[in-house]
C-alpha cells in the first residue's frame, strides 16, 4: 500500500514575489509502505526542502502531499523527523530523551520505563540510560535522536543527512544499526543524503533528483540482497550502481 504519495508537486519561494526562487518542479512521487528510499542530488536541487514538506514544516507553493490519503498539513506524530543535527534536549537523560513525545501523550510511568527499556536497546545504548547528553559522543547522541523519532511510533520516519557529521567508521556503523531496527521496526523509511554508498547501502529505492529546480531526474531499484553487510560495498554489483549515479549526478 501506498504511504507518502507526491502529486504534481511544485515550490516556489516567494512566489507571486519580486523575486521568486523555484527550487521543486512537477515532483510525483509514491513511497509504499515499510519501505527504505533515499533521496540524491546535488547542493540546492531540493532534497531537503521535499523531506520538511513531508514532515509538514511547511506546504507547497502547488500541488500536495497524502499519507495514506490525508492531505499533510502541519506536523503530527505519524511523521518522526530527524535532523542532520542533533536535538536533544541536554537537561534530560537519555532515558528521559527517549521517553519525551510518550510522556507528553500521557503515558504512565509503567509505559514510560517499558518504552525506554526497548528503545534503549534497539538503537545500542543499553548501560548509558542515565548519562547526560554532554556524556555522549556525536554518534551516540544521533542514537538517541532517532531513539527518541521511533519511541514516538510514527508511521514515518524522515532522515536529512543524519550521519552527515559523524566520522566514516563510526557513520558505517550507524549505517548497519539503522537497517537493524528497521528491520525490526517495519517502518517506512526516507532518507536524504549526499552520499552514494549511503544510499546504496541503505535503500530499496534512490530517487535522483536534478539540479534546481529540482525534478525526479532517475528512480534506481537497488536489487542487493538484504540483510546488507559492509562487505558488499567490494561488490561489482554496488560499484555498477554507484557508477551509474555518479555519472547522473555529474551532468
């Protein structure tokens, strides 16, 4: 079934304006449900400002957005963002970080704890549940972050170059524990990146966007075997793949 459907998605900034800026051009778009996509292009093609409007920051200049018929306005639950920076809140252990949209909603203490004590051990921080932020490493407070999105159980999950901060070896291995508890998880993925072998690695399917205005140049069908492991980066198979982007993306 069809989650996130893009229809005839046009945004201009400041339309109707001195000086209008379209930077998204006649997107159409269908992300299924459960599904892992990640969104490519280069700097200023849009891929950022598609994700926000899936998250309902704001709504397009024309056209519109639909998870699961809805028309999206404004933010709600069902759609857990996070962000290339991270945002936790530093006067909350990271426990109570997790626990944070639950505790809002009304959830009992019982549920609280039973909610922390899951999703501090999908995302790999069992024995750091009452650090403080400033206690943790960069990566270790994106596990948090996206502790936090899924503890909040929404139907999807909206990444803007999560790991884009973080050092190789370590963005690798977040790389690995994301596909895990999605797995797990079976939540419908997007997730926007600059990186080719993240995007490979990672997805079902990678939407090539064009450069501004940015418009669905290519839609690639990633046919690796799940699970993933590092090792297949090595592959002919991924090499092809990465190739054939990067070739996209540089004309």
């Amino acid at each position: 079934m069809p989650e996130i459907v893009v229809d005839k998605l046009t945004h201009t900034f400041g339309k109707g304006g001195a000086n209008p800026l379209t930077v998204l051009e006649d997107i159409n778009l269908t992300f299924e449900s459960g599904s892992f996509c990640s969104i490519v292009g280069t700097s200023g093609c849009g891929k950022s400002t598609l994700l926000k409007m899936m998250a309902g920051l704001f709504e397009p200049s024309d056209g519109q957005m639909t998870l699961d018929g809805d028309v999206i306005r404004g933010t709600d639950r069902r759609r857990g963002m996070v962000f290339q920076q991270d945002a936790v809140f530093p006067w909350m252990t990271v426990s109570r970080n997790i626990s944070y949209g639950p505790r809002l909603r009304g959830a009992s203490r019982q549920e609280q704890a039973e909610i922390e004590t899951k999703w501090v051990e999908m995302v790999g921080l069992k024995g750091f549940e009452d650090r403080w932020p400033r206690e943790l490493s960069g990566g270790m407070r994106k596990r948090v972050d996206i502790g936090r999105v899924y503890a909040n159980d929404p139907d999807v999950l909206l990444m803007d170059e999560p790991f884009g901060a973080l050092d190789a070896q370590t963005k690798e291995r977040m790389q690995a524990d994301l596909l895990q508890t999605w797995r797990q998880s079976k939540k419908t993925v997007i997730f926007v990146t600059h990186d080719l072998e993240e995007a490979i690695f990672l997805s079902d399917r990678i939407i090539v966007m064009s450069a501004r205005p940015g418009r669905v140049r290519h839609i690639e069908d990633v046919a690796l075997p799940r699970p993933r492991t590092d090792e297949m980066r090595l592959t002919d198979e991924f090499i092809q793949i990465k190739r054939k982007l990067w070739g996209m993306l540089e004309h």
